[in-house]
C-alpha cells in the first residue's frame, strides 16, 4: 500500500513538472528590432519582451548623412509599411526596416573667369554618385582642376593639392566648387635681323614670358645707318608688332625680328 502511494505520489509529481515546462514553452519572448542601415545610420534600440498581439509606439527616427527617412517597413525593399496605430505585434519577434530615400544635392562652380563647355555637365548629386566634373576653358590659362577653396593667381594652390576631376565622396551637403588655373607661359626668341649681315647688334637671349605680362622687351641700339623700329613676328615687318607697355596675349611660342629704318 506505501509502495503504491508512492507511485501515485511521484506521477503526480511529474505532470506538474510537465505542465509547467509546457507553459515555460508557450511563454515566447516577442521583441522588435528596428534595422537602419549597414553603415552611416544611427542606431535604434529594439523592443524586448513585448506583449503579444499589441500595438507598439513609433521608436524616435535615426539619421543619416545624405538621406531623408521615410518610415518604417516589414520588408527591405520598403514595399511594406509598418502602421503604428493598427499593426499589432504577432506572438514572435520581427524586424522593421528603416526606409531612406537619398537626398539631391546642388554643385555650384565658380569659373574664376573660365566658361564651360559646351556639352552637359553634372549640375546637382545624390551622395555616393561618380559623376565626372567638367573641363572649363580659359583663353591664355590651362585649367588644373576644381577645389573647394578659391583662386586669386598662381599662389592659391596648396603645392600638392591635385584637385578634383571627379565628385568627392562622403560629401552631404551642396558643393561649392572653384576653377584653379595655370598661366600659359610661352619661349620668346629674338633675332637681330640688322639689314646689313654680320654687323648690327647681336641677338637678345629669348625668355618665357607669362600670358597677360606687361610686355618689355629689350631695345636695340640704333646705329649709324639705321634706327630700331620695335619687334615684329615678320621678319620684312609685315605681321603682328609687339610693343613695350602692351599686354602679352601669345599663347604659342614667337619668334620676333628686329625692324630697322634706315636714317
């Protein structure tokens, strides 16, 4: 009779112990993550131990450079929105993820005396795009490259600085770009020409001179015969005359020759 007691005693012990394990099992922790980004975003904290089957309150927005968010989604393909009001929480845990739409950014170029090129170029950016910058043109100038800061003359690039040909990256906001310059230089080459050969004063020594100098080229000793008339492309006088005073608007080299009157 004792040993039957027992039995009875110890069955019982053992559905109890069954029926709490199967409600320890059907006690599901229900919690939500809110998934922003793979990189860039702020974090959000998920939502631990929910209720099940209930509503849950909208989490405070994230951020992201470069991006506008436009609200939660059951799906990463923001094809599915999450309605906070109605959308109840099953009995398991899920993910809601962020859904972004990327921001239009403006380029504004300052040409510092350049014009652009005919064919289209990139005016506005979405963050992360590799859009090619444009090539401007300058008479009497080659053209380096964009910067962010600005150009006055020769002494605005920072040595080193190789500038941009394309759109920067992990840029957010509307780019302001400046056209930086290089002053085409060019080899000017003297030739006495004196009428009479092998006597005259000799040839000057050519120099670089810059596009835009103030021209001052070396003046020829009259002699007893003849006087010096200035330096001309033509060697019979016949072409462009360059005069002291003047501005240097060359771009390719020149080769000039001394004109002489006679007296």
């Amino acid at each position: 009779m004792r040993k039957l007691y027992t039995t009875l005693l110890l069955l019982a012990f053992i559905f109890l112990l069954a029926g709490c394990q199967d409600q320890k099992m059907t006690d599901v922790r229900v919690n939500v993550v809110f998934f922003t980004a793979n990189s860039g975003a702020t974090l959000v904290d998920s939502y631990l131990d929910l209720v099940p089957n209930s509503t849950i309150e909208a989490p405070e927005e994230p951020s992201r450079n470069g991006f506008m968010f436009t609200g939660w989604f059951k799906d990463l393909n923001w094809t599915e929105p999450w309605d906070f009001e109605n959308d109840v929480v099953g009995d398991y845990s899920i993910v809601l993820y962020a859904g972004w739409e990327p921001m239009l950014f403006d380029i504004i170029y300052d040409l510092n005396g350049g014009t652009m090129p005919d064919s289209e170029y990139p005016t506005s950016f979405v963050p992360g795009e590799n859009k090619v910058l444009p090539q401007p043109k300058r008479t009497g100038y080659i053209f380096i490259a964009w910067y962010r800061y600005d150009w006055v003359d020769s002494t605005s690039t920072i040595p080193g600085d190789s500038g941009l040909q394309v759109l920067p990256l992990n840029v957010y906001e509307d780019l302001n770009l400046y056209a930086h310059w290089r002053t085409i230089s060019v080899v000017v080459t003297y030739r006495a020409n004196y009428p009479i050969e092998d006597e005259g004063p000799a040839s000057p020594t050519s120099r670089t001179v810059e596009y835009g100098e103030i021209i001052n080229f070396p003046i020829l000793e009259d002699t007893n015969d003849y006087s010096f008339m200035g330096w001309n492309t033509r060697s019979d006088g016949s072409g462009e005359w360059f005069v002291n005073g003047d501005i240097f608007t060359r771009t390719q080299r020149a080769t000039l020759y001394g004109i002489w009157q006679p007296k």
